[in-house]
C-alpha cells in the first residue's frame, strides 16, 4: 500500500487554505464528475478528488494526515510499502464530515480506510453525527433559445448516493430543470435540496447545474452579447443598402449597411442579446461575398468594374 499525497490530488500546496481546498475541489470536481467528463479514468480521479477532499476538508484529519506525512518523511518507508504505525491517531477524533456521514469505505482507498476507518467508527461510537447534506455540481448543456426564452426540460444525472448499510453506489435520477430567461454560459441553476442528504436530521445539500449553451448556426455567444455573420454582395457594401436580418427571437429586423462598408465592419443592435436587467447586445460582422465570374453577363461586369476603379489598389500598404 502506497502512502497517498493528497494535496497533489488536489493540485494545491500544503499551506493551502480551507477556502483553496474548496475550490480545488470544486474545480476538479466539474472537470471530472461521470455526468460530464469525458476523461476515460474520471470515476476513479472522482474518487481520489473526494478522498482529498474528505481528509484536507476536515481540521481534525488534516491535521492528523500532516502529522503522519511529517512522520514518514522523516523516518522513510519503502515505496509500495506504508502502513500506518501504532498510535498515530492518539489525540484525534474523527468524522466523515458531511459527504456520507459514518460508513465504510468501500468508496475510498485502502489507504484511508487503514487511517481514518477505524478511528471515524470510534468516533460515531461517542457522538450523534449531524451535517448538512453536501452540495453537487454537474453541467447541462441547452440550446440557445431555451437560454433566451427559458424553459423547463428533464435531464438525467448520474449521482453518488449512500445505500442502507452506508455503502456508496451510483445511480442515475431524472429531475425537471426550469430555465430562467436570459441564463448564460457559466451561470449556475441552483436546485435546493438535490444534492447529498444530510445526516442527523439536517437537511440534505443543493445541486447546482453549470450551463453551457450549444453551437447555433447562425449566433455566437460571448457573455451576455451574441454574434452573428452577416454576408453582402459587393454592391450592397459599395453603395449602402437596407438589408433583413433575423433575430434570436425569432423576428427580422431591417439594418442599414453603410455606403463603403468592408468585411469586418461591425454593426451593434442594442438590446438584442441576452434579456436581463442589463440586456446583451446583438453584433453583426459584415462579410463580403464576391459573386462567381460564371456567366458572360457577370464576367462583363466584373471587366467594367475592373476598368472603373483601375486606380484602386488593395495592396498599396504593402509597399510592392
């Protein structure tokens, strides 16, 4: 059995804070968590993530697992070989803290339950546990009208839940999600009383649901604004022109394009991204569209347009 460092489960340094802990964990948590990650070996990191998390979260085991580390840093033990030596815990009384309350630990290493097993069974020997329930984090991804106009749809979840002789398994559940109006990329849905259930009476965690929105065909999302490519033909960015474009919600609005416009010229339609107390705006980037030279008529065309503007040179900047 291998000793386990649990701070670089964690990515985070020994001096690391309780609030650093968290967001180590929360971090990792929302890359590796089965409903989400894509990761070939994310149910074990999840449960080397929770391990860390139950020891460096909890003030008691911490310091109990920063003593023990200092003690076989000093006195050495060969690789592959660690075993916990007798009366390391005298002074510690330990619990699971709020993630499964006491049980055993057929969820975690062999390592932790070698320290912490024993000792967090003596613990709730001596007192009633109580906890709130641990939060959850997954993500859902939805499409952009739903982000706009919100919506209530049913998602599946694959979840961690603790059977009746304490055991952790996985399960899936089906919950429906309202989608407010104007929720965007990063944001969370907080939904009370899904996450873990609390021991002792308390009342269990929250799940909270980052959202992600789906690539549209026509609109890019960057926070609360929106994108969108609008092609022109040649003349229409030449002379001007009054052009139709659709909206997000569904209407068209007629826009200008201004006399002389080029590619890359952006136009602004306030207020037409994401609603909110704020709303998001709608950008549209201009894209020229040359015609094909496939016919006589518009080969022609293209000759006289080369003859009119024969002084023109795109290049001149180039200095060739």
């Amino acid at each position: 059995m291998e000793f386990k460092d649990y701070y670089s489960a964690l990515g985070i340094d020994r001096t690391a804070s309780d609030d650093e802990v968290r967001k180590a964990y929360r971090k990792l948590a929302r890359k590796y968590h089965p409903d989400v990650s894509t990761e070939a070996d994310a149910e074990q990191r999840m449960r080397d993530i929770n391990e860390a998390k139950d020891v460096l979260g909890d003030k008691e085991k911490r310091a109990a697992y920063d003593a023990l580390a200092d003690r076989v840093a000093r006195g050495g033990s060969p690789e592959g070989d660690f075993q916990p030596p007798p009366g390391w815990d005298e002074g510690f009384e330990f619990h699971r803290g709020p993630r499964q309350g006491p049980a055993d630990h057929a969820d975690f290493s062999d390592f932790f339950s070698s320290l912490f097993g024993e000792a967090e069974r003596r613990g709730a020997a001596r007192q009633n546990f109580r906890a709130r329930g641990e939060d959850h984090h997954a993500a859902i991804e939805i499409t952009l009208e739903d982000a706009l106009n919100g919506a209530e749809r049913e998602i599946t979840l694959r979840a961690q839940t603790i059977d009746a002789q304490g055991h952790p398994q996985w399960n899936n559940r089906t919950l429906s999600v309202k989608i407010p109006p104007g929720v965007h990329p990063g944001q969370f849905i907080r939904l009370a009383g899904q996450g873990m259930p609390g021991h002792g009476g308390e009342p269990p965690g929250d799940l909270y649901l980052e959202v992600r929105i789906a690539p549209h065909k026509l609109y890019r999302v960057e926070e609360r604004d929106l994108y969108m490519t609008l092609p022109v033909t040649p003349t229409e960015a030449a002379l001007g022109a009054q052009v139709q474009v659709p909206t997000p919600t569904g209407g068209v609005v007629e826009v200008t394009v201004p006399r002389n416009a080029r590619s890359g010229l952006k136009l602004r339609l306030k207020g037409r991204g994401f609603p909110g107390k704020t709303p998001g705006d709608l950008y549209l980037l201009l894209d020229v569209a040359v015609p094909p030279a496939d016919s006589d008529g518009a080969r022609k065309a293209y000759e006289q347009l080369a003859q009119a503007t024969a002084s023109f040179n795109p290049r001149q900047h180039l200095g060739v």
